[in-house]
C-alpha cells in the first residue's frame, strides 16, 4: 500500500464550516481542477455510492467510507485492480482549524495507480486544499 499525507491550518474557518463544502459532493469540481463532475442522489452518508468523472478519464464508482461531522470525511474510489482512499480531518487548534488529508493506494495494480493517479494527487494537494480554504472563507464571508 502506498500512503500520502498532508497537514496545513487555516485560520478564520471552523471544521463545520469545511466539513460542510466536503460533504457537497455535488460541487467538488469547483475547487478540486481534475474533476469534470459528481453525481450523488440523495443524502450524503456513509455507504453511499456517488460517480466521479475526472478531467481527461472515466467516470469512476465512489463510495463515502467516513462521515463524522464535523471532524472527518473519508471516501474510496474503486479504480481496476485497486483502491483510493482519501479522508479529510478537520481539527479545531489554537491558530485555526487544521486540515489534514490522507490519500492511500491499495491492490493489486497499486503500484501502476500510484504512478497514473497518486503521485499526481500528492503534488497537487497543497494548490487543491488552498483553492478550497478559499472558497470556504468567500462562503462564510
């Protein structure tokens, strides 16, 4: 299994309010630039199937595997011959809310989706988690 992390805080934004915007499944190609789209029907729980189509690649299967709010958001794209996990925490800290991310690839062609998918998630997740701080902050405004 590959795993990446990322930490940073944010100051002026609470966890509710970033759990809330990552709990929109719907609008998460308004941040996130590899999303063309998602489709969720219904509430968002856990156990519940949405369809993800990133930029450029298939619609793809998702299924949100973590919803605590407003602490922890988790999810796993079901790629062929592996698993993508990601699961956002939301921890209030004296100088903000920080915000960590986990991404891990796992199975059998792992290693080939860690080269295709991971490495590039990894590099983009400081510019993705910026971008959608930002449109938290302008939403709470």
């Amino acid at each position: 299994m590959w795993k990446y992390e990322y930490s940073t805080t944010v100051k002026g934004i609470d966890p509710k309010s970033l759990w809330e915007a990552r709990s929109d499944v719907s609008n998460w190609s308004k941040w996130d630039s590899d999303i063309e789209w998602t489709k969720i029907e219904g509430e968002v729980s856990v156990g519940k199937e949405f369809v993800l189509k990133p930029r450029g690649g298939f619609a793809c299967k998702v299924l949100i595997t973590e919803s605590e709010k407003p602490f922890v958001f988790g999810d796993v794209t079901y790629l062929p011959g592996a698993k993508m996990k990601f699961i956002h925490f939301f921890k209030p800290n004296q100088d903000g809310t920080e915000i960590k991310v986990e991404l891990s690839i796992s199975g059998p062609l792992g290693f080939l989706w860690k080269k295709i998918l991971g490495e590039e998630q990894a590099k983009g997740m400081e510019e993705e988690i910026r971008r959608f701080s930002e449109l938290v902050r302008k939403e709470i405004g």
